[in-house]
C-alpha cells in the first residue's frame, strides 16, 4: 500500500543548496538549455535589493539584526562543538553567525573579497609536507580565475601581478578612503607591502543588478551592488527549465547500486510530507558542514559507512579561517569618517611562500572605522561644539588578519541526534587539533600592533575572534586517489558514476585569502571541459 506521506517525483539533475555554487551550476544548466532541474534548498526565500526593507534596515540602526536574513543562522541549540586541551588546543567552535539558510546562502552576508590564492598555495605539501598538494596548479586554474571575476563583477588593481594574471579585472579597483591614509603610511615606514582588495560590487550588474553606489549600508544592499547567490536564481525567474524549491531539506541520497546515484530525498516543510526525487545526476553545493553530513547521513547496503567513506575520510580535515585584529586609540585630528561601507586597502605581504611553513597571513584594514553617527548624535540632543569635539576625539584603529589553516585529520564535522529549525540533522563538530600555530598568530599580531604603534596609536591591543566556521573547506577533499580523498580532480565522488561536488569542501587545503572566487574558478574548470563528467552535464557558461 502506498504510503500517502510520500510523494515521488523525477528531475534530470539535482542541485542541493542555493549558494554560490549551487545558483551557478543552475545558470549553466539553464544557459545549456537542460530542462529538469530542481534546486532544493533548505532555508527560506530572503528577499535581497528591497529598498523596503533598506529603509528598514536604516531606520532600525543597521547592522546584521536588522536585515532579513537575520533569523537564517545556526541557533547555539543545534550545535555539538568540543576542543582539544592544552593551552594551545583548539577552543570549541561557536558558529552562530558564521553561515546562513535560505535562497542565496552564505554569500547573502559576505564583505564581497575575492582575492585569488597564491600559486604555492597548490603546493602546500610539497613546501611544508602538510596536508596534500591540490591535483593541478595555479596556471592550470588561471584563466578560469578571470572567468570567475568577470561572473562575480570583480574590482580590482590590473597593474597587480602578485598572483599573475592574463586578463584585466573587468572594473577598476575600489579607491582608498581617506582613513587609510595612517595605514598606507605605516606599511610604508615598516616596508610592508600593500594594495588594494579585490571585490565583487558589481552584483551582475549587465542584468537587473549593480552596481555599487556604496551606501555605506552593506549589511544590506538596497541596489544589490555586491555579488550574492541569489541574483543568477533571481534572472532564472520564469525559466520552465529550472525550478527553486525552498524549505525543502535533503534528508538522504539514495542509490540504486555502488555507482549509481538514484535521487534524494528531501522533506517538504510546507506540507510535511516526504518527498522522494528520481534524478539522473545530483550535485551538492550545500556547502563544507552539510555535504559531509549528508554523505554520512545517507547509509546503504552498498555504503555501510556513508556515501564516499570508504576511507573515512568524508567530514575530516575541516578547516576554517582564523580571524585576528589588532586595536588602538588615536586622535582623530583628521576627521577621518567611514567612507565605503567595505574594505578596500589589504597586505599579502605575509602571504608569501616565505611563510607558508609558520602559516601565512592576510592582513585588512577595519573600514567600519573611525565613524561618528551624527544622526544618533543629534537625536540624543548633542549640541554642534559637543558633535565637532567628538568628530576629532580618540577613536578605535583596527586592522585584521586571516591566518591559513593546518590540514588536520582529526578535526570533523558530522551529523549529530536531533534536526534544527530548518530541517536538518544538527551539527557535530569535533576540533582536537589545532588550525594553526599560536606562536606564529603571536608573532603576526606582533607585526600588526606595529603597525598601529606606527601610526601613533596608543592603548594597542590584540586578539581572536571566536571560530564561526568562516569559509568552512577541506571535509571532501579532493585528490588523485580515493584513499587520500572524497571526491577525484572533476568533483566526482570516488566510487559513483553520477554524484558531484562543487563546494569549499572539496578543497584540499585553505590558504589565507577567501575562498570565494577560488571556488567559482574551479567550478568553471570542471564544469567546462566535455571530458569530464560533470561538464557534460551542464558545460555552459550562464550570461555575466
């Protein structure tokens, strides 16, 4: 008897998740002209580029709680996180804040750098014996590097050949704001180098988007002048060709043999019930702690220990950015004021094979100060001389660094009892081995207080902000072998002829620098070339 709490339906291909990745390999299906393909994603639809909601957003004090997509992070209650001991260990992960649910992912909330990795970056292993080298090198990712900013609607300094480049960016780089003033000149006096951010704020703007007329509201964007993953779904409205299902979380893939993938599963939210899709290839794009949840999530007499994980190796190696800043207190005699809304004025001074050995370091300028509310200001009654005085008084000065992370085999992500709000399982995390060298991070922010002292900053102080799970890599590693790996050099997993996946999770190792661009490059290298499996199912490139 059927059960009437089961649907069944069919599609061509299966994209899981809605982000970066997932809105892509939709647009390159769709510029193809495959029919069949269901997005399935398990957060809500956020409405992005509302001026509505902009005027809310500004009218509410700004900032992440007054946007949207808000309520879309983890919740403290749906995450298991334990650390290593020792005074160097690990601390548990807190990753409230750090990824989001719904119709565009993560990218909803992102600052838009896409700084391209370094060429050593390929060879960590080579250069320091850590982790694995990645299967091809930075040239052979290079020209798909400039595909990738021309679809992401890159700013950047052409005349900056540190990585190479063949193309120029596609626009011009954001300029300094005037407060970077104090910074260039103390890179400058400690002969470090400097340049300017490379960033994705011309959303696609040769569409309905873009380009950025920096507001100096990020947190929202009321043109959708940055880059995010729901603008290639939103040209993608209307097209029979491709359907976005929200609140639909994959719960299991299901297989019909060792090789072959059959469909998924996923729930329905609105209606409750299960839903079962027959599919001739599925595609996860749900991102470095989901991918490898449902792969372990997703047990079968062909896969006893979870799909892919024959080597166990699905979830492992995860890694994350270590974020750190330095601060320090100095007279505003300048009247210097937030200009852009974003960063513009970066260091890669550190992030040079000379140090990959310690861990290298991305360094960036804090654009969110100084800045004086003048609104706020005034509504509380301020008189102008108290207004003018505090224009100039003592003010905060920061920089940030992004330190690379140390492949670890020990520290995973898997799926834990019980589902979150949107309807997948909880999330484990298990961190015993450190992300990086703490006596390398106190010799970076040594350097960075420098800087700051410098600049005649006083009261300087350093630290760590707690790991939110910030570009999240590395638990399906691909490599050369499935006995080092999950997935091969074409993001095909070992062992099935039709299960792909294109996501920071296939990424061997995680550099300094953002990942972001790096992963739409090599989305591009794989899904363009005939040969392999995946680009003969949607080996197009969707529209800029």
């Amino acid at each position: 008897m059927r059960d009437a709490n089961v649907v069944n339906e069919s599609a061509n291909i299966v994209i899981v998740g809605s982000g970066l990745a997932g809105s892509l390999l939709a647009g390159m299906c769709a510029a193809r002209g495959i029919s069949g393909v269901l997005v399935l994603e398990a957060g809500p639809d956020i409405p992005m580029g509302d001026p509505s909601w902009w005027f809310h957003h500004v009218a509410s004090g700004g900032g992440t709680p007054n946007t949207p997509y808000a309520a879309c992070y983890d919740a403290a209650q749906d995450i298991t996180a334990t650390g290593g001991a020792g005074p160097k260990a690990e601390p548990p992960w807190s990753i409230v804040g750090g990824r989001i649910f719904g119709r565009g992912g993560t990218t909803l909330h992102w600052g838009g750098w896409i700084p391209r990795f370094m060429p050593e970056d390929f060879a960590l292993c080579s250069a320091t014996g850590q982790g694995i080298d990645w299967p091809f090198s930075y040239s052979d990712l290079e020209p798909f590097y400039c595909m990738a900013e021309k679809y992401l609607g890159a700013s950047g300094d052409s005349t900056d050949n540190s990585p190479p480049r063949s193309q120029p960016y596609p626009y011009d780089a954001a300029p300094y704001p005037i407060s970077a003033g104090p910074f260039i000149s103390a890179f400058e006096k400690l002969s470090i180098g400097y340049g300017h951010l490379p960033m994705a704020r011309y959303g696609q703007a040769s569409g309905d988007f873009g380009p950025c007329r920096t507001t100096g509201t990020c947190d929202y964007c009321p043109v959708a002048g940055r880059f995010t993953g729901d603008q290639p779904l939103t040209l993608l409205r209307g097209n029979p060709a491709v359907t976005v299902r929200m609140g639909a979380p994959v719960i299991a893939i299901r297989m019909s043999s060792k090789q072959r993938v059959a469909g998924v599963t996923y729930l329905d939210q609105t209606s409750g019930r299960i839903v079962q899709v027959d599919a001739q290839a599925v595609i996860l794009c749900n991102g470095a702690l989901e991918v490898p949840k449902l792969l372990l999530g997703s047990k079968s007499i062909y896969w006893p220990g979870g799909i892919g994980n024959d080597h166990d190796l699905v979830g492992r190696f995860l890694s994350a950015t270590q974020f750190f800043y330095s601060s320090g207190q100095m007279p505003n005699l300048a009247g210097f004021q937030e200009e852009l809304g974003f960063a513009s004025l970066c260091s890669r001074a550190f992030d040079t094979p000379a140090y990959q050995k310690k861990g290298k370091l991305f360094i960036s300028m804090n654009y969110e100060t100084p800045n004086l509310d003048v609104a706020k200001w005034m509504a509380a009654g301020k008189s102008v001389q108290e207004i003018l005085a505090a224009r100039v008084a003592a003010t905060a000065f920061q920089l940030y660094g992004n330190l690379s992370a140390i492949p670890q085999y020990d520290n995973r992500v898997t799926p834990d009892t019980g589902t979150n709000r949107f309807g997948l399982p909880r999330t484990r995390i298990d961190t015993p081995a450190p992300l990086y060298d703490p006596d390398s991070a106190q010799e970076y922010l040594g350097i960075m207080n420098r800087v700051l002292a410098t600049m005649g900053c006083s009261s300087v102080n350093a630290g760590t902000y707690p790991q939110r799970s910030d570009h999240a890599a590395c638990t399906t590693r691909m490599a050369k072998d499935a006995s080092n790996g999950v997935v091969t050099p074409e993001l095909q997993v070992f062992g099935t002829d039709n299960l792909f996946i294109v996501s920071n999770s296939v990424m061997p190792t995680l550099p300094a620098a953002n990942p972001t661009l790096t992963l739409v490059a090599l989305a591009y290298k794989v899904a363009l070339d005939s040969n392999t499996a995946l680009g003969s199912l949607v080996g197009s490139v969707p529209k800029p």
